[in-house]
C-alpha cells in the first residue's frame, strides 16, 4: 500500500472516525469544533494527492488499492481514481470545510447528530468518486441518501417530511433499476464466450460490456438512466430536486448541488456510456432532448420563481442540462465541458445556495417580494451575490463560460453532416446545430432570470420583513467566518474561469479514451485526439494573450 | 440407518432437553425453574456444534444440513434470549406477593417445552428425505407455535390470534398433505429421492403435478406467502412480540426448506436450469403478488407489528424469487445459486427481524402491555439509545440499504434471478424495494429523526435484560457480518449443492444397493465437479 493510497483511504476513513467520535459524545451541542478541523485537515491529504498524481497518465487508475470482501459475489473494496475522480474529489473535500463553516449559527438545535452526519456524508462521496468496484461504487452511491435524508428530514424547513421521502424514494426507486441493470452486465460478462468470470472491476467490465447486442444494452442503458437521470436530475425526473433543495438546510443544498447531482452525470459517464456505447450512441439524441427540454422548461419556471432558493434550485436543473448535453454530444469537447461543468456548477452554485442560506439566517425569508434592496444595507453580501450570480449565468472571465460554452460547442460538433464531410472537430452522436441553437437560448434565459433575480434582491429601495430585527450574534453585513467561507468558492470560479485550459489538460487523457471506446464500439473511424490539439491551441492563446480574459472563450471555440 | 442417525445428533440433544424443560420448568423451587432457559440455550449450543460435524448425506441437497442447523441453532438462541421471561412474569409476581408456587397454573415448562419442539421440528425439516417425514417435521415445528401464540400473553387478543393461526394452519397442513398424497400416488414412493427419480426418468404424469402445485400453495401457509398470508398480520399483532418473532422466523424457514426439498423432485435441471413451467408460473405468480401485497398494505398499517408482518410477507416473496432462479448449473458458482441465496437471506431476515422485535418486546407501556403502535417507537434514539438504534439498523438492514447485511442477501437474489433470466420478476422486486422503503424509512424516521419532546410516549422500557441483549447482538451482527459475509456467503453456497436426479431404469426401486453405488458416483464426480470450478 502506497503512501498516496493510504492518504486516500484516510479521506474516507477519517471522516467516519471523526462522525462515530462525534455521535458518542455527552453533549448533544458539540461537533462544530471536531467537524471544522477535521475538514480543513482533510485538505492536506487531498492537496499532496492532487501533487502526487500523475496526470500524464491521467487515465490510468491511481493509488489503486484492492482488498476482497464478499469474494463469492466478487465484492472487492477496490478503490483508485483517474483524474477525473481525483477532480471530483478534491471538489468534494474542498466544499467540506465551507458547509461546516456555514453551518455555525444556522445549526443551533441537536449539533451533534448534524455534524457526525455530515462526516458521514463526506466519507461517502469521497467513497463514490473512488470506487473502482461496480458495488461499491453502488453502496456508496447508494449510502449518500441517508445522511442526506437525515439532514433534510431533521434540519430542513417547514416541509421538510414530504421533501426528505420524496428525495429517498424516487433516488432509490431508479437505484434499484440501476442495481438491476449493474447485475445484468456482470452476469453478460460472466458468460463462458465473454469473460467467462464474475468481475466487479470497473475497467474489465468495460472491456468486455460493448458486445452486448443492441436490445440488451438499450435495457442495461434504460435500467442505468432510472438511477442516474433522477440524480442529476435529468426532466422529467426533477420534480424532487425543487422541494429538496429548498427545504434541505443550506450546507444540505450546497452538498447536494455541489457534489450530490454530480453522481448521476459521473454515472453517465462512468458507466452508462462505456457500459451501453452503442445504446447511448443510438439514443444521445433522444437524451439530448430531454436535456434541452430541462435547460429551457426549468429556465422558465426559474423566471416567475419568487422563492429564492426555490429559484436556485430549478436554475440547477437548467445547468445539469448542459451537462447531460455535453455528455449526449459524445465527443472530446462535450465530455471536457461536462466536466469542467460539473466541477464549476459545484463552484458557483454552491456559492448561490451559501448566499441565500446566509441571507435567510437574517431575515427568515426567501420571499423575493417580501426583501429585496440589500445592497445598501449589505454591501459585501451584495457583492458576492452578483459575482456568483453572474458565474452562473457564464459571464466570460469566471468559470460558468467555459463549461457552457464547449457544451454549446459539442452539440455543433456532433453533427452527422459535418462529420460525413469530414469537418475538423466535427464528430459524435448525431446532434447538430438545431440542439444548439435550442440549448443556447437556455444561456440567455438564465441571464434573464439571474439578473432579474440580482436586480430584485439586490438593488432598488430596500424592503425587509416588516417583523425583521437584528439577528442576535450576526453583523448586519456579512461576518468575517462568512467571508472565508466564500472566498474559496470565488476563488475557484475565477481560476476555473481563467486556467481552464488547466482542468481540460488534466482531464483529456480519460476523456479521449472514453471516445476512443465509443468510438470502437460503435465501429466508427477513431477521430485524432482533438483535445490535444484544442489545448495547444488554446495554450498558444494563454502565452499569447495578453489579457487573460480573452484566451478563454478563444481557446474554447477554436475547435 | 446409521447415517441417518449421525445427522440427527443435534435433534436428539434438543428432544432431550425438551423433556428436561418440561419438568424443571414447573418444579416448586425458584433456583431451579430458572435453570429452564439455560438448559435450552445449552442444548442450543450443543445441537450447534453436532450441526457443524454432520455429515453429508445422499440426496438431492447433500450438503444442506449442517449450515441450516447451526442457522437454526444460531437464531433460536437469539429467539430463545427474547423468549425469556414472557410467561412467568405474572406467576413470579404472585410467588413474591406469598402465593405458593401451584404446577398447575405455571405454563413455564410447556413454553419452553414448545418452544424447543418447535426448534427439533425446524431441524428434523433439514433433515428429511421423506413426504411423510417432511409433513410431521414441519407440523412438529407448527403445533407447538400456535400454542404459544395463546399463552405468550393474558389478553384475549392472543387466544384469538391462535384460534385463527391454528385453523388457517391446519387448513394450510391439509391442502399440503392433499398434494403429498398426490405426489405420493403418480410417483409411488415417499421418498423424495425415488420420487426425484421417477420424475427424472417417466417426466411428471398430471396428478404429479397438480400434487406439487397444491403442497406448494399449502406450503406457502408456512412462509406467508400469497394465497396463504391473511392470517399474518393478525397472528404477529395477537402474540407477545418475541413469540411473534419466533413466527417471523421459525415457520418460515421451516416452509422454505420444504419447498426447497419438493421442487427438488420435480427438479430445476429438467427445463433447461428451470423449473417445470407449470410450477415455474405459479410461484412467479406467488412471489410478484406476495412481495406487491406485503409491501402496500404495510404502507397503511400503524401498528408497528403489524408493519412488520407485512414486511415478513414481503420478504417471502423476495426469497421466492431465489427458489424460481433455482440451483443454478451444476457446481456453477453462487452468483447464479438462488438456493444459496435463500439460506444466505434467510440468515440475515433472522437476524434482523429478531433485533426489530426484541426493541418492540423490550418496551412497554405502564401497565404492562406491550408497545406496538408507531407511536411508542417516537423518539426513541433519544429515550433509549441502545433500543433506538438497534431498531435503526435493524430496519434500514431489511429495507435493503447498503452496505448493510440485508443488502448483501438481497443482492444474491437479484445475482441468480438475473442469471435465470427472471428480468421481470427482478424489475418487480426492485419496485418493491422502493415501495417497502416508504413504510421502513417511518420507522426509521420516528424513531430517530421525528423527535418532538412534547409527543413523546410514555413508554418503559421492560424488565427483562437479555431481551435488549438479544436486540443489540442483532444490530451487531447486521453491521459485523456484512464486513465478514464471506464464510457465511460461503457457508450457504457449499450447503446449496444441488445433485439432480439422473433418469434411470425404471425398476432401478428394486436395486437399492446398485442405485446406491450409482448415487456415490454421480455424487463423487459432482463433487470433483465443484472442486475443478472453484
């Protein structure tokens, strides 16, 4: 076991440690102490991780280790990352001391059973990201519902019953189906003509999973898309996703936007397409609509939301659009903007959630109609407000851009015409410039509703609730432990915005094997690794540039 | 007749203490009755290790008998930690105020008396290789529950409930004897492993199979199954609630063996690894209707005995799911084992349905009568911690929720329904597992979550200590056993073996000796089978 490893295992283990020491002690009010440090320390082992991988080989699976636990099911605790794991990762550490930050004056009753599950939940994601076992990457996926469901449950809002059963049933309703669909390949693979073995390994089934016939892997890809597209949540699956996310408490909503949805688009592009490449191939149009219905439908309801979190919530079925989009694009450029999305939605969502979680703590209301105008009375939270507003909406420069755009891109790319021509870039699924265009008025939509939602709370006269009084221990304007909670999400959404030639780097090798893949399983001509050339380019740009608000968007769209 | 005998250790150290139970149990001095449950848990322990050196038998499932004793013996002695103290409390309490101790009215010895014949019953069922044999070791297990059922309490509503228990039971024995009767008539043999040959060799005549489907619908009284299940909720509800556990556990285990041993006969091997398609369809049909049925009235149900009778339907349907999947090819590994992963399942649902219930016997109200609405279980995380978590991890292991040990059964049936290509039946228990999450995550949730100190119950917990301990080895076992699964994982794959009757010459009755010597062999090269495959 390597020392990397063992740091590894110690971002899951100490966590669990940390929570059970957490639940056994006397006093039901501590926790906040333990689970802040232990999340900034957690840091530590996640930054030398970060240091000590190899992202030349970024597709290679790392700090592997394995160790058999049910070997009659072939059930090993396997665990390992490529980079792109090891991005989500570090996006799941990162976010850890920011919710436990965020919680200090908003959690004030049974601290104890909040933060050990917190913990908890910490080690679980990591665990999912990690997993290099087909199960136990599903019990981990699996597990994040109950500390998730506990925080709803106990320390949501005044809905918070319905919310927290409504998540659990419908996450686990489609995991269920997913479990089937998970057995179904390893059993495939067990034949005697195929492996003739019964493996969990991610990487062996993976092998073996595209000689599936058609039928069979358009059911595996339907049984694997009731668990994931719920996750993400994917319309018309998203009628959870609103209700919990605003009854959740805000280190709830920030995890659960953060890094929670982030597992269903994870699951599609660990499993559902290298399990299912020709299926997915075949109905990445369909799926791509879907997507685009949600960007556009969620869009709007955004737009005549006055609840504010409520907003965000459905602004965070919008984003994911984007990502299932690049996903269903099945190229180099959607993959990478899919995931830069998924790491900068984290960012500047989470951000979002943070504000309005802090603004509520004020003034117990997320009633656009009922408070408004803060800007003058709090300048600094207004300040953060537009910034992370604006990274949502994708204003170049901050790290919403990028993502979205290649996105966008993809779906251009992936166009049957184009690549019949032989075009440059042009490669993937058959979706073509019409899902663009539709997917792109998305952008301007969320402008829209963003800003609309900017300019009423923010600017204009200030309104407050008539029955508002200073809270008892927060300043008017945000608090210094506020601010540090923030700076590192803004922080994040600048350097995102502009190095995400960094992100792309670190993750084209993974991403260009997974096109590989589908491309061989689908019998097509492999396309030259386009991102590649796309980072040269854009690194031309980078030292080229002068400005480094101009290299993005360039770099981004010269392919 | 020797072999016979070398198996049948652990039963005859049982029987043993069964009548050692009956007369101290009612002797007059106090020391001495109490020795009652320490000779039951001894005799326990010594069947379980006679279990664990028994030998292999010849039959259709060689290798069953030892993991399904010491499963039995391991279970009971946590029913038999429950079951202390349910009856005598009232007559304790009389010899305190002064009343002399009267034999007459003490029911001590016959509790644990029953209790202990329900036990022998349960193992004999492991060991029987004849219908006849079958029928009187599963009613040996049955007649004496439906007693206990009456005494466990002094409320009416358990003289009701073992009223009803014991009609629909015998009518249950009945149509189950009836099919018996049949198979015996188109197979001319009582013993299963002729029968298996008959059918092997002449196929199944009609009234062969219309004996098979009628002891298969008879039996399913014994696991709560659809068509034979009304009787549940109202029997769990009536009974003392470590009685009720004994229910959950003991019949079904005892029902799923013998299906296990009369679907044998008419074989998995004939149709291509699937049962024959007449009983193939029926428990098709049984098992989506028992899990569906189970499922969606415990979502209505209040009273959390009851929830958990309906959830105790449920799981049969699940487990029926293996017993369709079947053995699998021979010597194929366990994933595609639905047999094995009954006896797995069958471990863990005894497991934790024990710990549910022991949090349930442990509690009561202030008159003694014992909790059961969900109301009584509100907040009790915070109340009694010990109980409140058993509960919790008791209840999310039978929701199935990973990494819990209730989720590595339910994987081993998902594994060999799929291998037997049940996709159907397999999409239904998943739904099912979704449905069941409803009623399983309001436990959870009340218990734990939906803490309101003003609604809390007043509730006590009950004197009796080994109940709670009962309840905390439980939960210690759903989360121990699931890091250490493997040798139990292991255990119920060797024990699942499955020999198939090969057709032979149809006087081959008349020839025990050869037929014998045939048998070794085949079993032999099966074994050689396995061994390469491993």
């Amino acid at each position: 076991m390597s020392q990397q490893t063992v740091l590894l295992l110690a971002l899951m283990i100490v966590p669990l440690l940390v929570a059970l020491r957490i639940a056994f002690s006397k006093n039901p009010d501590t926790g906040y102490r333990p689970a802040l440090i232990t999340s900034w320390l957690l840091m530590i082992p996640a930054w030398k991780l970060i240091a000590d991988f190899d992202f030349s080989q970024g597709a290679t699976t790392q700090f592997a280790y394995s160790i058999s636990w049910v070997e009659s099911l072939g059930l090993n605790f396997s665990i390992g990352m490529d980079s792109v794991s090891l991005l989500l990762i570090l996006l799941s550490v990162l976010l850890g001391p920011i919710v436990v930050m965020a919680s200090k004056t908003a959690i004030v009753k049974d601290k104890r059973m909040y933060y050990a599950w917190l913990m908890v939940l910490q080690a679980a994601m990591v665990g999912v990201f990690a997993a290099q076992d087909l199960l136990l990457f599903y019990i981990c996926f699996e597990f994040t519902l109950l500390p998730m469901f506990v925080l709803i449950r106990k320390f949501g809002s005044t809905n918070r019953v319905a919310a927290s059963v409504k998540f659990f049933l419908y996450t686990f309703t489609g995991s269920m189906m997913t479990l089937a669909g998970m057995v179904y390949i390893v059993w495939f693979v067990a034949q005697p003509d195929q492996l003739g073995q019964w493996t969990l390994d991610i990487a062996t089934l993976t092998q073996y999973a595209s000689n599936m016939s058609m039928g069979e892997q358009t059911w595996v890809l339907l049984a694997m898309l009731a668990g994931f597209a719920v996750k993400v949540p994917l319309f018309p699956f998203h009628t959870w996703l609103p209700l919990a996310h605003t009854e959740a408490p805000t280190a709830g909503s920030v995890i659960l936007a953060g890094v929670l949805l982030k597992l269903g688009t994870y699951g599609i592009y660990r499993f559902a397409i290298p399990l299912a490449p020709t299926a997915f191939f075949e109905y990445a149009p369909e799926i791509a609509v879907l997507s685009i219905i949600g960007i556009i439908y969620a869009g709007l309801i955004c737009w005549v939301q006055t609840d504010i979190k409520k907003l965000v919530a459905y602004s965070s079925v919008s984003h994911l659009g984007f990502c299932v989009l690049g996903l269903a694009a099945l190229n180099v450029t959607g993959f990478s903007g899919s995931i830069l999305y998924m790491l900068s939605h984290g960012l500047s969502t989470g951000g979002l959630f943070l504000m309005i979680g802090f603004m509520y703590e004020r003034y117990h209301t997320r009633d656009m109609n009922t408070v408004g105008g803060l800007a003058s009375k709090m300048p600094i939270w207004a300040t953060f407000m537009v910034f992370f507003a604006m990274a949502s909406v994708g204003l170049p420069g901050l790290n919403g851009f990028p993502s979205e755009v290649l996105c966008l891109i993809s779906a251009f790319q992936s166009d049957a015409a184009w690549s019949a021509a032989g075009e440059p870039g042009a490669w993937g699924s058959s979706l073509g410039p019409w899902f663009a265009v539709f997917a792109g008025t998305g952008m301007v939509i969320a402008a829209m509703y963003l800003l609309f939602m900017v300019g009423k709370i923010c600017f204009g006269p200030l309104r407050e609730p008539e029955d508002h009084h200073p809270h008892d221990e927060l300043p008017t304007d945000l608090s210094m432990r506020e601010i540090i909670t923030l700076s590192p999400l803004a922080i994040g959404c600048i350097l995102f915005g502009l190095q995400p030639t960094m992100l792309l780097d670190a993750i084209s090798e993974p991403v260009n094997n997974t096109v590989v893949l589908v491309e061989q399983a689908n019998g097509l001509e492999s396309a030259p690794t386009r991102v590649d050339q796309m980072i040269e380019h854009a690194d031309e740009h980078h030292e080229s540039a002068a400005t480094p608000d101009h290299h993005t968007p360039e770099g981004a769209s010269h392919e | 007749m020797n072999e016979k005998l070398a198996i049948l250790w652990p039963e005859i150290f049982l029987f043993i203490a069964t009548c050692l139970v009956m007369i101290t149990g009612q002797w007059p001095s106090r020391a001495i009755r109490h020795l009652t449950p320490w000779i039951c848990a001894i005799a326990l322990t010594v069947a379980f290790f006679a279990a664990m050196s028994s030998p292999t038998t010849q039959g259709m499932f060689p290798a069953i008998v030892p993991y399904a004793k010491m499963l039995i013996a391991g279970v009971g002695m946590l029913i038999l930690l429950l079951l202390s103290g349910t009856v005598d409390r009232e007559l304790e309490r009389e010899v305190d105020n002064g009343k002399a101790f009267s034999s007459i009215r003490s029911n001590r010895g016959e509790f644990y008396a029953f209790f202990m014949f329900s036990i022998t019953g349960l193992m004999l069922t492991a060991s029987a290789d004849d219908l006849i044999w079958l029928f009187l070791a599963l009613e040996l297990t049955s007649l004496p529950t439906y007693i206990m059922v009456a005494i466990s309490t002094n409320e009416k509503k358990s003289l009701e409930a073992a009223v009803k228990y014991f009609f629909l039971g015998a009518l249950g024995a009945a149509t189950f004897l009836y099919g018996f009767a049949l198979i015996y008539g188109s197979a001319g043999s009582t013993n299963l492993n002729e029968i298996a040959q008959v059918y092997a060799t002449n196929g199944i005549s009609s009234i062969g199979m219309i004996g098979l489907l009628i002891a298969v619908i008879g039996i399913s009284f014994k696991i709560a199954a659809v068509p034979m299940h009304f009787y549940t909720p109202d029997v769990y509800q009536g009974a003392a609630s470590p009685v009720a556990a004994m229910l959950a556990f003991v019949p079904k285990t005892a029902g799923f063996l013998a299906l296990m041993f009369i679907l044998g006969t008419a074989g998995w091997a004939s149709n291509g690894n699937h049962l024959p398609v007449e009983l193939e369809a029926t428990l098709w049909i049984m098992a989506a209707l028992t899990m569906t049925v189970g499922n969606i009235l415990a979502l209505l149900q209040s009273s959390v005995k009851r929830i958990l009778a309906y959830s105790s339907i449920a799981h049969s349907g699940y487990m029926l799911v293996g017993l369709i999947a079947g053995p699998g090819e021979a010597g194929g590994p366990f994933y595609q084992n639905g047999i094995a992963a009954i006896l797995f399942y069958l471990l863990t649902y005894g497991v934790m349905t024990v710990g549910v219930f022991a949090v349930l016997a442990s509690l009561e109200h202030r008159n003694g009568t014992e909790a059961d609405d969900i109301n009584d279980i509100r907040g009790l995380c915070k109340s009694q911690p010990v109980l409140g978590w058993t509960l919790v991890i008791c209840v999310l292991s039978m929701l199935g929720f990973p990494p819990l040990l209730g989720f590595l059964g339910k994987v081993g049936l998902f594994t060999s329904g799929i291998a037997a290509g049940q996709y159907a039946l397999i999409v239904i228990l998943g739904i099912n597992s979704a449905i069941a999450a409803c009623y399983y995550l309001r436990l959870v949730a009340t218990a734990y979550i939906d803490d309101d100190s003003k609604t809390r119950p007043t509730i006590y917990p009950s004197p009796f200590f080994m109940r709670k301990i009962a309840g905390v080895i439980s939960a210690f076992a759903v989360l121990f056993l699931l890091v250490f699964a493997q040798p139990l994982v292991n255990g119920a794959y060797k024990a699942s073996e499955y020999v198939p009757a090969i057709a032979g010459e149809p006087e081959h009755e008349d020839h025990h000796a050869q037929d014998e010597i045939k048998d070794n062999d085949e079993h032999a090269s099966n074994e050689v089978a396995i061994i390469t495959n491993d």
